[in-house]
C-alpha cells in the first residue's frame, strides 16, 4: 500500500515538475513558432499559463497576425478549465470556457476568400459512413461559458464601396451548456451595434434534446449601417432610421426544423429616406416618424404568420410625376431578381393582419396634372382591417385626406385583396376643378375659372377595376374662360345630379335628374368676324394629320368594335338661366341677352324608341318672351329633330346694328315675332322661317360697304299690308353631309333671293294678294281709244284693292302711244265723224288697234 501510495506521489510530482519546467516554457516559447510553421501567422501573448492542480489553461494579452502583417485577432483573456468531472460523466466536461476581449478583423478579400480561410485545416474526402460504427458525437459539457468582445470588424472588398461595420460590448453567458444533457440551461447575450444600438438574447437551451426558447431584444438599432451594404443597388439613400424588436420565439431541431415567435414587437423609428442624386430626383423623399408592428406570431408546423395590428405615424411622401416618369417608382427601383416559382409541394404559407392603421400622415405630390402643381394632402388617415393572405373574405377599409386645406375625401368599404373585388362609399367634398385644368385638351383655349364639385356615390370593383360607380353630386360656381378674354365663356351657379350610375363593363350611363340653374352661355362674334367658340380650338388644330403610316379608316377597321353605349337621361331641369349674344363686328356693337330661361328637357338617351323632349321658355331682354319645344334624337345615328323655336314681340329697334350694316338703314321702330320650325331626318334638314314684322320704320340711311344693294323701302313697302304688318315665311333645306352646307348662309340666301324676287317683280305679289294670275303691271286700251274695256277695268279694281293691303306702295302711271297705229286708227275715226257730218250712210270698216297705257 505505501508503494502505491509512493508511486501515485512520484507521479504526481513528475507531473508537476512536467506542468512547470516543461509544459509551460513549450506554451509561451514554442506555441508562436508552431503557429507559423502551420499557418504562418504571427502570433504573441503576454503569459500562457497552465494550472496543474486545477487543469486550467490561461492565455493573457494573445495576439494573432493576418496574413499582411497586421492585426487579425487579439483578446485580453482566455481560459479552459477541465473539471475532473470527465472521469466519470460522458464526454468531456470544463468548468470554465471563457474569451474575454476579443477583437476580430474579418475581411472578405475582392476573390471572395475571407482572411481567416486558410486558418482551418483542409478538409479531406469524408469517407463512407460505416453503418455499424456508433455513430454519437462527442460529447461537450461546459459549467461556465462566458465570451466578450471588445469589436468584431468586418470589410468586404468585394462590395462595390469596400463595405465596412462593427459590432462591440458582445458579451455571452451561459452555464451548464452540453451536448449529452438534455435538461435546457440558460444562456444571455449581449451587443451593441455600430450606431450604439443593443442586443440582448437570452432564454434556455439544450443542444441534447435539440430544442431552444428564449426572448430577443433589439434596442435602437441604427439600420445605417445595413442601407451602406446595400447603397451601390440602392437609388435612394438612408439619413436616419432606428428599430426596436421584441420577441418570444422557440425552435426544435431534435427531428424536422420547427420554430415560433409569439409575443413579437417591431417598431421603427424617425426614418428619414432621400434620393442619392438630388439633382436627378429633386422633392423626392420619404419620412416617418414611427413605424409599429404588434402582436407577431410566427409558426412554421402550420406556415402561418399573424399580426394583431399595424401602425404608421405621421408618414411624409414627397414625390412627383412628368410624363411616364415617376420619382416615387425610380426611387425605389430595386435590381431584377429570379422570380422563378417554388416547384416543391410545400404548402404555402398564410398570413393575417388584424389591423393597418395609417395616422397623421401627409403626402407633398407635384404633377404636370394639376394647377396648382404642388398638391400637399395632409392629414391623411386610413384603416385597413381583417386582412388575411390568401384571402378569405373582404377587408373593411376607412380613409380621410384634405388636400391644400380645401378639398377632402372620405372613404369606407370593403375589398377581398384575392379577387380584387369591393365597393367603396365615399364623399368628396369642395374641390376646385380650376385644379384640374392641366387636363383638358391641348388644342383648348381655354382654362377653367372656378368651380366647386361636391359629390357622394358608391364605387363597385371587380378584379382592382371599377365596374360600377354610382353618384349624386353638384358643381357650384363654374366658369370656362378663353385665354385672354375678360368675361367667361360659359358658367353657372350650380349645376346638380341625382341617380348618376356609370357601369363600364356593360358601357351604360343612367342618370335620374339633373338640375341647371343660373347658366350662363356667351356667344360672342369679335370684331373679325370670328366666333368665341371658335377660338376654343389652336388655329392649327384642324391642319394636324394624322401619321402617313396608316389611313385613317383602315385604323378604324383594325380596332376591335365595341358595344356602343347606352345612354339615358330621364329629366333634365333648366332654371333662372340665359344665353348672352354680342356682335362687334357690326359698326354699330349689338347685344342681347335671352334669359330667364327655365323648362326641361326629357328623355334624352340613345334608345332609339324615345325621342328626346324639349320644353324652354325665357324672354329676350327681359320682355319678348322666347320659347323652345319639340323632340329631338342627338345620340342616334342619324341623328334627327323636329324643333320649333318662337320670339314674340322683339324690339326691332334694337336690330338696328344689323339693319345698318347689311340694310343701310336704321330701324326707327317695330316689332318681330319669329317662329322656327326645323325638322332633321336621314340627314336632311327642312325648315321654315316664319317672320312677323310690325309697325316696322325705317330711320336714316347710313352709309355701310356690307349693304345689299336692294330696294329696301320698296321691299318692305310691299310686304307691309294695311294694319302695317309683314309676314312673311322662308323655307330652307339642306343636305348636312354636304361639306359646303352652313345653315346661316342658308337662311340668308333664301332670304335674298326672296326679296329680290319681290323688288324685280312687285306686280305679281300684288296680284298673288287678290288672287289673280294677271299681269297688273300694265292696263290696255283699245287703239286710238280712251275707254277700258271689262277685262282692264277688272285688272283695275284688283290692282286697287292689293293697294289697299298695301297702303305704303305709291304707283306711278304712265302712258305710251303707237304713233303708227294710234295715228291710223284716230285719222279712222276722224274720217268716219266727218263722213257722217256729211250724211254718209255707208259702212265703214277699220283694223286699227291702239296700244294701251301703261300705269
């Protein structure tokens, strides 16, 4: 027994003389030389020591070099302790793991190939597995694992910019940690980030039943250092941004992967997101000032992901839109990506967000679009709630905006995000349409100078498109203006519609009612004799052609041919309005206002079994009432119409402009009444002008280059009957697909030709007033003869009672002789008288015929 007890001292001694005399000079002297013969490293330490009594190893101040010389990694302490525990527990088992200080320089190298590659040994060709060896790894159990580190550098030369961040104050603890015990044992880490952010991770593990819970922490995490990773593929760069995350999680890998997080918390806060090139992307930017994600729950086994609620908080978007540019898009154009689909039979994952709340936010947008240009919607607040992915039914959505602190919008609805289908009631309230000026048509002179629209309707979508919108609304205060014009070429107050449905899939436009009142319509011809409503158009709007690469009509039949529309409009009410007409192309200026025009307009619409109705009454100048009645198809093809229109008691006065210009007289007085009766069909218009002249007096001659030269007083004596009425009717016609066809010039020719008919040939419109065929320009008398017979007495007595009805025609009666036969027949007569004088009984005989007199 004292042999063996002798024997067990020598050993030990032997091994503390080894521990001391031996191991310890290797340790500090051979280890640098071993390091570079192995992987030609330099490597130093200020003490390696190994304790013999209790199996622990303690390295101080190491310092290992890269390759280039410099530092690659260093650490203030390092130590192993091997517990005795090993003789008797499997594997093996430290009392103490511990690297405090650590400071590491990772470089990936412009290859590719990181710095600390070549430190691992080169892997040999694994051989078969035998499936009769045990198979178990070594097991590993540590009491005590701590690791800290000062700063962990990384550089990647590879990246475009030679990326480079850090990470400092890691430290890790943990205890009990082992690969053959399976009771979990607790861990904590914790680091900070570049930015001054901290990690923290803690919770149990056990390596041995393979499974793991704990709690993730991540307090303000600069996210700049990430955004500089990513900045060569980026357009826009990351001023500021700080995120918070908070969650439970566990994962098993004892069999299949499996992992949860419940209890999640994501926040961002003050992002601050601007375009790398401003000059390129000026005004282009977005902010936020926090970014909350609650209630996160993660499950792989059934691939789902929830989220209790979602918030953003004052969100800021600047932004802009030119021609097919848009800065938001370009901003956030991210590189192409594989897109390919997942071929595995893996079922999809699902999620589902309870809530999606958008808060005081605002959104800055300049477009090409609107005037003013800079449009600033503020606040904008919106919900989005019960989302799920795929989609299972349809999600309520609430929204609210103002824009430039005028016009608002308010929304609510639902919409299946799967399908694309919903409907949306909303209300729209004060916008001013001069906004969307920008809009109209080039070739439009004109812009909008104000107006108000006011609506509230339903819209239904199918597929993300409208389908079907539904609308009761009124614009209020409206005025077009023509560019340099002072006065609006049309306006009014307040313009209403009620039972407005638009179904665009079915190309269908209903509408109930629709209320106009205090319209304004200006028809005004200048002093060029160009009409305003002319100008509306650019003078070369009419020479564009269109491109030489295909005829018009053979675009046409390459166009798919869709439905036409149908259109109806049941009842439209016209109130208190007028249309104002002025001429200052006369060189007397004309105006004259026909207002108070009230009535309605019925059935309009392109069924082709349902005229459209008019009734409109309103008076000219406020005393010579005007009426508008009679049926009309505008949106048929042909179209057609059978309209009378009616003035009563015009003051003719007031035509003196016209009467002056194109007569050479003013009017001292009368009355007009005029009655319109038009009827178009197959294209082909047909019309009577009825015109009813009273009291009608010409004032004085006025000298005028655009006179007729017309026996004006003549005319109009011979048109004026006995009570000093005129009434006269001019019928029109015209083909309207004839190119040259202009109903005014129409109406003026056959007014014309009318009166020049009736100056050249006064008698026969005196003889058509009694109802003879006779010529009353000339009366015959027998030659030689002052005695009418019964067929001149009666041309007499007709041209006297059409003078009657004539009263303003004065006659001029002259006479004519035949010298030749006159003086033959009165030489006759003479002979004959003095034959009988003298007792003559005999017969006498003549053929003389005097010719008659003239009047």
């Amino acid at each position: 027994m004292r042999t063996v007890v002798r024997g067990i001292a020598l050993a030990y001694l032997m091994y503390l003389a080894l521990s001391f005399l031996v191991l310890l000079p290797v340790l500090n002297f051979v280890t640098p030389w071993l390091v570079h013969q192995q992987i030609q490293r330099t490597f130093s330490s200020e003490l390696i020591l190994f304790n013999p009594f209790s199996l622990t190893l303690h390295i101080r101040e190491a310092e290992l070099g890269d390759a280039d010389g410099s530092r690659l990694l260093a650490f203030d302490r390092a130590q192993l302790n091997l517990s005795l525990a090993t003789l008797w527990q499997p594997g093996l088992v430290f009392d103490v793991l511990a690297l405090e200080g650590l400071y590491l320089h990772l470089l990936r190298r412009p290859d590719g190939q990181f710095n600390i590659a070549d430190l691992a040994p080169a892997r040999e060709p694994a051989a078969a597995p035998d499936p009769e060896a045990d198979q178990d790894p070594l097991g590993i159990t540590v009491g005590k694992l701590r690791f800290s580190a000062h700063r962990i550098e990384f550089i990647d030369q590879q990246h475009p910019q030679d990326y480079q961040s850090y990470l400092e104050g890691l430290r890790l603890e943990a205890s009990g940690l082992s690969t053959v015990i399976e009771a979990g044992q607790a861990y904590h880490l914790v680091a900070s980030s570049e930015g001054g952010g901290e990690l923290e991770w803690r919770g149990d593990v056990s390596i041995a039943a393979g499974h793991s819970t704990g709690e993730l922490a991540l307090r303000n995490i600069d996210l700049r250092p990430l955004w500089r990773f990513a900045e060569p593929w980026l357009a826009f760069e990351l001023e500021r941004s700080t995120l918070e995350l908070e969650a439970h999680y566990h994962i098993d890998w004892s069999g299949a992967l499996r992992y949860g997080i419940d209890q999640g918390r994501l926040e961002l806060r003050d992002s601050v997101i601007s375009a790398a090139d401003t000059t390129g992307l000026p005004d282009t930017g977005v902010s936020l000032a926090s970014l909350q994600i609650e209630g996160i729950a993660v499950a792989s086994a059934g691939r789902t992901v929830t989220v209790d609620h979602v918030l953003a908080s004052e969100l800021e978007v600047a932004g802009w839109s030119e021609g097919s540019r848009v800065s938001l898009a370009e901003l956030f154009a991210m590189p192409a990506t594989d897109t390919r689909a997942d071929d595995s039979d893996t079922p999809p994952w699902q999620a589902r967000i309870d809530g999606i709340e958008l808060q005081d936010s605002q959104l800055r947008w300049r477009s090409e679009y609107t005037d003013p240009a800079l449009l600033t919607i503020s606040p904008v607040d919106a919900e989005l709630r019960d989302l799920h992915w795929p989609a299972q039914a349809e999600s309520p959505l609430t929204l609210s905006l103002r824009v430039n602190d005028q016009a608002s919008l308010g929304a609510t609805g639902k919409l299946h995000l799967g399908s694309g289908d919903g409907s949306v009631e909303f209300e729209l309230q004060a916008l001013p349409l001069a906004w969307l000026g920008p809009n109209l048509p080039p070739v439009l002179r004109a812009e909008i100078g104000s107006g108000l629209a006011d609506t509230a309707g339903t819209l239904t979508l199918r597929d993300f498109a409208p389908d079907r919108i539904e609308l009761d609304g009124a614009i209020t205060d409206f005025s077009m203006v023509l560019h340099g014009a002072d006065d609006a070429l049309t306006r009014w107050d307040h313009l209403s519609w009620h039972g407005l449905a638009l179904q665009l899939a079915q190309r269908r436009l209903e509408l109930a009612e629709l209320h106009l009142e205090g319209y304004e319509g200006r028809l005004h011809i200048l002093k060029d004799g160009s009409i305003n409503v002319q100008r509306l158009l650019e003078e070369d709007a009419a020479g564009r052609e269109h491109p030489a690469s295909e005829p018009a009509s053979a675009a046409v039949d390459a166009a798919p041919q869709e439905p036409a529309w149908h259109i109806a409009a049941p009842a439209i009410f016209v109130s208190d309005s007028q249309l104002d007409f002025e001429d200052e192309s006369l060189p007397i200026r004309f105006r004259s206002v026909i207002g108070g025009l009230n009535g309605t307009i019925t059935d309009l619409g392109t069924d082709p079994g349902q005229p459209m109705k008019i009734d409109l009454q309103g008076s000219v100048d406020g005393y010579a009432p005007v009426t508008l009645d009679g049926t009309a198809r505008p949106l048929q093809e042909p179209p057609a119409l059978d309209l009378e229109l009616n003035f009563r008691g015009v003051d003719m006065a007031r035509l003196t402009p016209y009467s002056a210009t194109y007569a050479g007289y003013e009017i001292e007085r009368g009355s007009l009444d005029l009655t319109l009766q038009y009827a178009l069909k197959d294209n082909r218009l047909q019309g009577d002008n009825e015109l009813l002249i009273k009291q009608l007096k010409l004032g004085e001659r006025v000298e005028s280059d655009r006179a007729l030269d017309l026996p004006l007083r003549l005319g109009i004596a011979l048109l004026t009957d006995s009570s000093g009425v005129i009434d006269v009717t001019v019928p029109v016609s015209g083909d309207i697909n004839n190119p040259e066809f202009n109903l005014g010039s129409v109406i003026t020719g056959a007014l014309v030709n009318l009166f020049t008919k009736m100056v050249t040939a006064p008698f026969r419109l005196l003889a058509g007033l009694v109802g003879s065929d006779e010529d009353l320009e000339t009366v015959d008398f027998a030659a030689g003869s002052t005695e009418l017979d019964n067929h001149g007495q009666q041309k007499l007595r007709d041209l006297a009672e059409a003078m009657q009805q004539r009263p303003a025609i004065k006659l001029v009666l002259t006479g004519q002789i035949d010298p030749d036969t006159d003086r033959r027949s009165l030489q006759q007569q003479r002979l004959q008288q003095e034959l009988l004088d003298e007792g003559w009984t005999g017969k006498i005989s003549t053929n003389a015929v005097r010719p008659g007199r003239k009047p």
